[in-house]
C-alpha cells in the first residue's frame, strides 16, 4: 500500500500524510489542491495571502505515483507550525489531516492511509498508562500467551447480578479478561454502579477459588463533561478495568482520563462506528490512523479486528498495520496491547495467533456463551485452543482428548 520510498519520506519534525486519491484531474494538480485546502489556500486568489505566509505554513506535496486508473498515492507533509497540540489537541489534528479534502469537488474520493507524527506533537498527550506489558502484570501473565477473553452477551439485558454470574463462570473457566459491550453504559435494567459492585465480588470469588486474577471493562462511555466522575465512581466500586467507545467519546475522553492522576487503571477503548469511516477502501481513514491517535491519547488496549478471519470486516494486511501503529516504535510510548474481537471462537484462534502473534486479547462473545455446554466449556475451549496451538497440534487432534474443545469445533468447525 504505502511504498518503502514513500515510508521514507514519513519522518522527519513535521506532520506528513499518504492520501490514497481517486481523481480525473492530473495527480500533481489534485495532490496540490489537498496541500491547499489544508493549510494556506482556498479556492480563489485572496488579497491576505502571502509568500510569507506559504513559506511558513503551506503544506507540501513530496511524492506522488499511480496505483490504478484514476487511483493515485499522494505524501503531503504539514509544518508541525500549522498544528496546536497543547490546546487544539487532536481536534485540530483532525481539522488539518483530514478535514475538507473529502468534500472537494474534483475528488471522486480520498482515503487518508497512514501518518507520521513528530515528536514534538506526541511528546503533548499523555500516552498509555500501563499498555500491554502493564495490563499482563496486573494479571500475573507472561506475554508468552494471549489474554482470553469474552463480551458479555447478549449486549444488554442482563441485570447485575445474571452479568457478575456471567464474568464468575468464565473466570472460572480460565478466561483472564472479560468486558461490558458497547451498548451497554447505565441503563435502567443494569445500573454501572450496581453492575461494577456485582462484578468486583465475582471477580474476588475467582480469585480465592482459583488463585487466578481476572480484570473487567466497566464502559464508562459518557459526555466528555462527565466521563471523569463516573470514571471515579467506578473505581470507587471496585472496577479493574474501565472502557470507552473511543469515536463516539472522542480522542479527548481518552486524553482525560489518561491524563488524570484519579484513574488508576487501564483504559479498554473499543472502536464502534469505525466501519462507518474506515471500511471503504477509497474514501475515508485507516484504522491505523485511529490506532496511532489512541496510542498518543492514552489508550491501553484497542481492537484492531480479527485479521479477515472474524465476522467483521477487515483486512489481514490492514489489521497488521493497526498493531504495528501500537506496537512498533513511537517515539518512546509504551506498547498498546492489540484487542481481537468479533465473530471469534476457538476454531479460529490458531489462525488468529499465526497472523499477530502471541502479545494480545482475544475476545470471544457468543463464541463462549454459545458453546453447547455453557460459559465454563466455551472458556476452557478457547485455552484449549491456544494450548494446541502453542503444542503445534491440529485442533482436531487436539480435541480428542478435550471434550470442550471438541464440542466447539463440532458446532462451529475451523473457520
């Protein structure tokens, strides 16, 4: 996608963009009017303009080159003056990478594909609290082996009680990690505050029973003015772990509680409404670029997709791309640990595993509650499967010897 000429271009103190551009203009002339749009120009010549003003703070177009008829990959670099970090903070990185262009009349379509950030613009978000290596210990896991996990189904309904019932048969099943789902905030049947109670209780049973910790997602998504105090409140109940919808929060929601001495534990960002912006392959934004500015926010485990193997759209190379943004150097900040979810059951985790390694989350919902013998067994398959792998066994052969794991590939085979 993005070429390694055009990857070395992506460095260096100011901002600079690759912009997958669908045109019938000439290239050189399209790629321009983006540099403009975002930074000095407008559409006419204005009487305010200023060869100064150019110079100091136009964007500049470094590279173009055709990837298809009327498909063309354009690298636009942005002075790091054009931005405001400290104040404007992600919001007005945003308004500069990706504002206007989409809306350009001579663009049949634009898809901003990757980024680099100087330091000077990262060095002014908090970035993650624990990442990856502090969510392992805080569990007591070597990163040798993925975090299981699950999503407590269905999405809502369940009160506190039925739900901390849910979280205590997984753990019990040896699932390390499990998560509210997106929809589910502070509703009427399942109060947060009542619900993080029940699942903080669940959780200690777990742990004297078994010796093992677990950790929860409370989703804390909530209006910016807000987020902070139930964060709080929260905690204050007896929460391992707290969540947001990043997109539909906003970066700033992450910033605030990354920033914020109080919240004292990991931050869990799911990326619902994404698809709306980053699944057409021509217009819109990668999740890379949403998995580098969570990095930079402050986020310490993000989805990034199933690797084309799940029921969710997605891309093995695309998803690749989202865990070396949190994973791959960034100027010093701490690895985010890289989340897969949607559509995963334990036919699909040596695939999984063989695509992104060992160092993540997996996440099953209805891939757990929907085994054939309950929570437990759907939990126990799911390590099941990740000791085959680690074996290097065939899960059928594997499965021989493990009823739970059988029942699961029975019902939903390898793939």
């Amino acid at each position: 996608m993005i070429s390694k000429s055009e990857s070395k271009l992506m460095t260096g103190e100011n901002v600079v963009c690759a912009y997958r551009v669908t045109t019938g203009l000439q290239i050189g002339k399209a790629a321009k009017a983006i540099a403009a749009e975002q930074s000095t120009g407008t559409w006419t010549t204005v009487s305010t303009r200023s060869d100064d003003i150019d110079r100091r703070l136009a964007g500049r177009v470094l590279s173009t080159r055709s990837v298809g008829k009327g498909e063309y990959i354009a690298v636009i670099e942005f002075p790091l003056a054009d931005f405001d970090p400290n104040e404007g903070g992600v919001p007005q990185i945003l308004s500069v990478i990706s504002g206007n262009l989409f809306g350009l009349e001579d663009l049949t379509a634009v898809r901003l594909e990757s980024m680099h950030l100087p330091k000077g613009i990262v060095a002014s978000f908090p970035g993650p609290k624990f990442g990856a290596e502090g969510i392992y210990s805080k569990l007591g896991r070597e990163p040798d082996r993925p975090l299981l996990g699950t999503i407590v189904k269905p999405k809502i309904g369940l009160n506190p009680k039925a739900t901390a019932k849910y979280v205590y048969r997984v753990g019990m099943g040896g699932l390390t990690n499990s998560k509210d789902d997106e929809t589910l905030t502070d509703q009427k049947f399942c109060p947060i505050l009542d619900r993080t109670r029940a699942i903080a209780e669940a959780i200690d049973r777990v742990k004297s029973e078994t010796g093992r910790k677990m950790m929860h997602a409370i989703n804390i998504s909530t209006r910016p003015d807000r987020i902070l105090d139930l964060a709080d409140e929260v905690i204050s109940a007896g929460a391992t772990e707290l969540m947001v919808d990043v997109l539909t929060c906003g970066f700033p929601a992450v910033q605030i509680l990354a920033e914020d001495q109080s919240v004292t534990l990991p931050l869990h960002i799911h990326r619902t409404m994404h698809g709306a912006i980053t699944r057409n392959p021509h217009h819109g934004i990668s999740m890379e670029i949403f998995a580098q500015l969570t990095r930079m926010c402050g986020g310490d485990a993000l989805h990034i997709g199933t690797f084309g193997i799940g029921k969710m759209h997605g891309e093995e190379e695309e998803d690749l791309n989202s865990k070396g943004a949190l994973t791959g150097d960034f100027h010093g900040r701490l690895d985010v640990l890289p989340v897969c979810s949607g559509g995963v059951h334990p036919g699909l985790l040596p695939k999984i595993l063989k695509a992104a390694g060992r160092k993540i989350q997996i996440q099953a919902g209805g891939g757990v509650s929907g085994h054939p013998q309950g929570l437990e067994a759907g939990a126990r398959a799911m390590n099941q499967a990740v000791d085959a792998f680690i074996a290097k066994k065939s899960l059928r052969k594997y499965a021989a010897d493990h009823r739970e794991l059988k029942e699961a590939l029975d019902k939903w085979g390898e793939g």
